[in-house]
C-alpha cells in the first residue's frame, strides 16, 4: 500500500538511542500517512527485543554483518512504500512539526531533489551540516596542522559555508547523510546511493553531486531542526597516529581516493547564484 512518507532509520549496535530516535518520530511526525523502516547492521538480540516487544508496527530489517551506511539505505530504500522518503540515522531526534515541515517544502517546489534540516547538539549549539564539495586541499588542512594556518581556516571556513548566512534556507553542495529528505520519483532518476566508497564517508557527498547532475536542487533548510549526537571517531586524533590505529580515518582517507578519483576534472554541477 502506498504512502505519503517513509522514514528509513539506519541503526548498528545502540538500542536505547535507536528507541529515543523512534518515540521522538512517533511524537512529532504529525502527518499519519508514513511507515517507518530500521536497517540495522550487525544486530544483536537487545535490539531485536526492543523492536518485537515495543515497535511490533515498525518494518524491522535485522543484519548479521555491519553492512556500512549506503548498502543499508539502498535495502530501505527498495523496500519504501512512500512518495516522499526521510533517511536518518539512529542518533537523530526530530523535533516536533520538523519533518512535517520538510515535507511541505517539497511540496512546493518540484525542482527540489534533497533537503535536510539544521542539526543541532543536545547543548542547542549548531552542527555543520551542509558543505562545499570537497577538494584536496580541504582534506589535508582538516587533517594537519596546515589547518592552524589563517589561508587553510579561510578555506576551511568557506568548505563549511561560514561565508554565507545559514540562517537562511539556501542551495547548497551536499549535505550530511544524517538526515536528509528525497522523493521516490528522484531517486528512481538518480540512482541509489554508491556502495563502492568502502565502509563508509563520501556516499551523501557522491548522493548530492549526483543529484545536483540530474537538475535537482540540494537545499539546506535551517527552520526545520533536529538534534544529532555525533560522533568524532574519524578526527579525534593526529593525522598521522589516526591513520595507523584509527579504522574511521582509514576508511574515511579510502573513500576519499575514491571519490576523487571519480570526480577527477569533472566541474561542480552546482552553479552558486
């Protein structure tokens, strides 16, 4: 049976942060007419209780093996009834009338293809979620101490959009894959996310171009909020020492060589106004 909305949840290995993810989605999605899919990786026994005993109405995908973010969105997005498709991860809490208000601007506008809301820390403090695609530079100034230097900050500030106000919604590169809207009829143009880039890192970026290359508009919309504990695994140490002991910055420096060379002398598809 068709829907208006599904929201797919990706989830590995934290049960109680998955059930404050769904009780917030089942208090503050006011439109009725969705259906809620979890793709979980690796999943133990904890979680599969709390699904059958608590959620017994939620479509629940369990995984033997960490299949890694864009293979367990592609499984939900081939099993989504609805028009319109919300992918979040399990660490996102939605606030009240915020995917509702999403959903309506997609209504609006039919050249839309990907909007995703302002993130927040539990503190209130604002995350970074909406970027300029990456170029090489920004991946060594993150990484190193180049960074600390007053040229690589004004490059990195850019990156970050700080040279724009996001208090406003606006057009942008990409955004964060943590929580972001499309519509069944753009990806069936676009294509599922590419499961290529390794573990993880790099598949909302490769997402966003892709649809910015099909004519849809990627738009960061700050009056819809959501509050996202995110992690810092993949930069929480030296460069050098993170890439010997750290499987994330491994992973993350893998995925980055991929899209790189995918993306090696193509323009940006984005056209700032």
């Amino acid at each position: 049976m068709r829907k208006e909305l599904s929201i797919i949840v990706t989830s590995y290995k934290n049960p109680s942060v998955l059930r404050l993810c769904l009780e917030s989605l089942k208090k503050n999605v006011l439109s009725g007419d969705y259906e809620i899919l979890i793709l979980d990786s690796a999943t133990e026994e904890d979680t599969e209780m709390m699904m059958r005993e608590e959620f017994p109405e939620v479509k629940f995908f369990p995984h033997e093996k960490n299949l890694g973010f864009a293979k367990l969105v592609n499984r939900g997005l081939k099993n989504t009834a609805g028009r319109f498709i919300l992918i979040l991860n399990a660490d996102i809490i939605v606030e009240k009338k915020s995917v509702d208000i999403l959903l309506q601007e997609f209504k609006n506008d039919p050249y839309l293809g990907i909007i995703g809301p302002r993130l927040l820390n539990f503190d209130g403090k604002v995350q970074f979620s909406c970027f300029r695609f990456y170029t090489l530079p920004i991946i060594i100034y993150r990484r190193t101490f180049l960074g600390k230097f007053s040229f690589a900050k004004r490059k990195i500030d850019k990156f970050l959009y700080k040279d724009k106000d996001l208090e406003k919604p606006q057009e942008v590169d990409w955004l964060m894959g943590s929580a972001m809207m499309t519509t069944r009829k753009a990806c069936k143009n676009v294509g599922l996310m590419e499961e290529n880039f390794g573990f993880m890192y790099f598949e909302d970026v490769d997402w966003c171009r892709r649809f910015w290359e099909k004519g849809y508009k990627v738009v960061y919309y700050p009056h819809a909020k959501m509050f996202h504990y995110h992690g810092k695994g993949s930069a929480s140490q030296s460069a050098l020492k993170a890439v010997v002991v750290n499987k994330l910055t491994r992973e993350h420096i893998k995925s980055a060589v991929k899209y790189f060379w995918k993306y090696f002398r193509k323009p940006n598809p984005h056209k700032e106004q």
